[in-house]
C-alpha cells in the first residue's frame, strides 16, 4: 500500500496510518512529499504545498510505487494506494495514470474528475458531508468519471462530519464513530480487492 500524506505533511498521524496497514498484513510506504517539514495550521499547509520540490510530485509517487514494488516484503500481485486530501488527489490521479497497475484506491476527502478509461482499480472514498473544501459536485463528478470508466466503486458520505474527520490530530473536526466505521470499510475493501 502506498500512503499519499495530507497537505500537512508526513506527520505522526500518516505514519500511524502506516503502521495500522502493517498490522493488518500490508507492506505500507509513504513517501515525504515535503521534505520532513510538517505543517500545523492551514497557511503553513498551503506554503508546503505550494513550496518548490526537487522533482514534480507525481514522479515522487511513481518512483515510490516502483520502490514498493520492488521491495521483498512484497509477496502479492496487487498493489494499492490510499491519499488523504491533497493525498488523496494524487491517489486518484496515480490509479489513472501509473505505469505499474494499481489493483485498489481509496481516496479520504480527496475527489478528481477525470479519464479513469485505463485505470484497473477498484474505488473507495471517503468524504465529509459538510466540506467546504470538497463539494457534493466534485463528488458527484468523480462518482461519474469512475461509473462513465466501468469502474467498480464505493463512495461513503459520513453525516454531520467536517474535512479531515478521520485524521485524531485535527481537534475540532475528528469524528471517532466516522473514522471507526471508515476504517473498518477500508480494512473489508483492501482485504476483499488486495
């Protein structure tokens, strides 16, 4: 599984994520898109995000897919990805465009439009009701670019929750019930598809 971090950066919760895949059976990597550096609040985040980087990100992500791929723990024929927000962004973006299949996507928050034709990846996501970062619109685009691609796909709407929802260290907006619940979709999805 390849791990797409938030605009917040490779923080303690992304690697957390990291070590639940492990513990559940999956060879878990998550490469650093800025750096090391982390940001706290949303200005620092959009400075990383819009900060210089030594090479563009999506060859940052092919090269840590092909690297995962690579790697002995490795044992399957399925690769998987899962990105948060702006990771989240770039999970969809790479099931559509990898040189290496990718066999399952889930997508926190994150939604793209798009030509998912070539794409042979089952879909998960998981979004906000009430995200003012991510509209209903731009879900119910994705979810038509997936279904117009023939692509099998689950997207979960979670009541009364906020961007973010899933993440414990974003106080004022995680939900324990929605990210319980979207844990135990994801875990079923991966097992089932990976």
């Amino acid at each position: 599984m390849l791990v797409i971090h938030a605009w917040w950066g490779l923080n303690s919760f992304f690697r957390g994520f990291c070590d639940r895949l492990a513990a559940a059976g999956f060879v878990a990597l998550a490469p650093d898109l800025f750096d090391g550096q982390i940001a706290d609040t949303i200005a620092d985040a959009r400075r990383l995000r819009a900060s210089s980087r030594k090479e563009p990100t999506y060859q940052t992500l092919i090269g840590a897919l092909a690297e995962l791929r690579s790697h002995d723990a490795v044992t399957g024929t399925g690769l998987g990805v899962v990105g948060f927000s702006m990771g989240g962004h770039w999970a969809l973006w790479l099931s559509a465009h990898s040189p290496l299949p990718i066999t399952a996507t889930v997508t926190f928050y994150g939604a793209r439009g798009g030509d998912y034709a070539g794409s042979c990846s089952a879909y998960q996501g998981h979004f906000a009701e009430q995200d003012h970062w991510v509209s209903a619109a731009a879900r119910a685009r994705l979810h038509k670019c997936l279904e117009a691609a023939g692509c099998r796909s689950e997207l979960h709407v979670y009541p009364g929750t906020r961007h973010w929802f899933f993440e414990e260290n974003r106080r004022g907006v995680y939900d324990g019930r929605a990210a319980a619940l979207a844990w135990k979709r994801t875990r079923a999805f991966l097992d089932a598809t990976l």
